[in-house]
C-alpha cells in the first residue's frame, strides 16, 4: 500500500480501521500524514516490496530469498531501512532482498529479562536475541 496514491475516502477508511482521530475538514495531506504516523512509515521514503527487488534492476548475485517467521506477538510485516529505500517484508512468505538486509536484520537485538531467582529473592537477568527470526531459503 503506498499512502500517496490513497484517496481521501480511503486514508479515512483505514484512519478509521486504525481508531486513529482526525478532524473531518482536515486537508488531505494532514489526513496522509496522520495515517503515515498511525502506520509508522515516514513521510517522502520510498516504500519497496521485495518481490519489486528484481524488476529494479538488482543482480540476482546482489538478493538472497529469505523468509522472516512470524511470532505470537509480532505478525506484521517486518519494515527495513537500506540506502533511503524501505522494504516492506512479509512475515511467513518467501521473498527476494538485497543481501545487504540481511546485515540489518542480524543487527536488529533486542534484550529480555527473565526471573532466575526466587519470589523472595528475585534476580533479573537480560538476554540478547536477534529481533527477526529467519531463513535464508536462496
């Protein structure tokens, strides 16, 4: 979904859908950028969908086709910066990227904390893990 190609009627829809207030006389561009917001997608970067990967002009030796796991807690799809281009990733589906993603995606830890103490003594005690689980399928 490109933002900027969304007519008003439907960046209302989906302001809607996202329980995301608005002013019914706002201006369009001020409803488009709320939506931007809502969707965490900064306004003016250029949204690309890895199946476009190739139809861009990338080598085959330059992508890798990966496929990025979905979790309990995360299924959305998995958005990576790279030269001023975003790439929008689908979770569960297999799709050609730049291999320079991949540098990203291992890059991307996050800590959690688990308890190994007792309830009268507790310990915290943080990991690291990668944030993207994924497989290199090509």
């Amino acid at each position: 979904m490109s933002i900027a190609s969304l007519e008003r009627d439907e960046i209302k829809a989906k302001l809607n859908e996202l329980a995301v207030e608005y002013k019914d006389k706002a201006g369009t561009d001020v409803l488009r950028k709320k939506l931007a917001d809502a969707l965490g997608e900064p306004m003016g970067e250029s949204i690309v969908n890895p199946d476009e990967v190739a139809s861009q002009g990338a080598d085959n030796n330059e992508t890798v086709v990966i496929q990025i796991a979905s979790t309990e807690r995360d299924k959305h799809p998995v958005r990576v910066g790279l030269n001023g281009k975003m790439y929008h990733i689908e979770r569960d589906k297999e799709v050609s990227i730049p291999k320079a993603l991949l540098e990203i995606l291992d890059n991307a830890i996050e800590t959690n904390y688990a308890n190994e103490g007792t309830e009268e003594k507790p310990k915290l005690v943080a990991r690291d893990s990668k944030r993207f689980v994924y497989s290199v399928k090509g």
